[in-house]
C-alpha cells in the first residue's frame, strides 16, 4: 500500500473498527492525494516497488467524508468530515459538498481534523 490507502473508499470505516459500537454512519466522498517535486527523505514520501503501480509520485494524504442517511439520522444532521494533511483541493471538495446540501435546504455540519509534516 506504499503511498495510498491500505482500505477503499466503499469499506473504509468498517475496516478501521469505526462501526463498531457506533451509530455514527459516513461514506467517503473522495481520498485525498499529494505529490512533491521537492527532494524529501524516505520517511516522507512512500514509493512502490511494483511496476503497475498508478501512484509513483503521490502519497495518501486523507479523505472526505459524509454521513449517510443513517448516519444523519443518528447525529440529527448531515456532518461533512474531512482528515487531512491541508490543501485547497480538500476546501474545494468540503465547499461542493455544502452547496449539495444547502441546496437541498438540509441542515449540515463540518468536522475538519488536519495535521503537519514537521
């Protein structure tokens, strides 16, 4: 999994225990990619080994989510979810989500979780 995520979009959360107990319910929307031109140690910048490999110079850096239906039953709302390694490709795709939803005139959150390198 050098460079992306170990777990795909559709099965993510269930794969890492989030459904356990929890009747918080998200689909992520979109995983989120980084690329660096600039020479970075090893431990930065993760490269595959394997020859059909589609990500050579990117790195999994996040993901955006959404509660489901059943998740915005349980919160009383809909919460768009984001964890991330901050970029503007991340606030563009929590800015489309809320329109989606404002236009269906439906109550929405945002839980924004980011980290640094360094």
């Amino acid at each position: 999994y050098a460079g992306d995520s170990q777990f795909g979009r559709k099965n993510f959360f269930s794969r890492v225990g989030l459904y356990k107990g929890n009747p918080f319910k998200y689909e992520v929307t979109k995983f989120l990619y980084a690329t660096s031109s600039s020479p970075l140690p090893a431990a930065f910048i993760f490269k595959s080994l394997s020859s059909e490999c589609w990500h050579k110079e990117s790195n999994w850096i996040g993901y955006i989510a959404v509660a489901c239906d059943e998740g915005k039953a349980a919160l009383g709302r809909r919460d768009i979810l984001t964890a991330w390694l901050r970029n503007e490709q991340v606030l563009d795709e929590v800015e489309r989500l809320l329109g989606v939803y404002d236009a269906e005139d439906e109550e929405a959150s945002k839980t924004i979780t980011s980290h640094t390198i360094g």
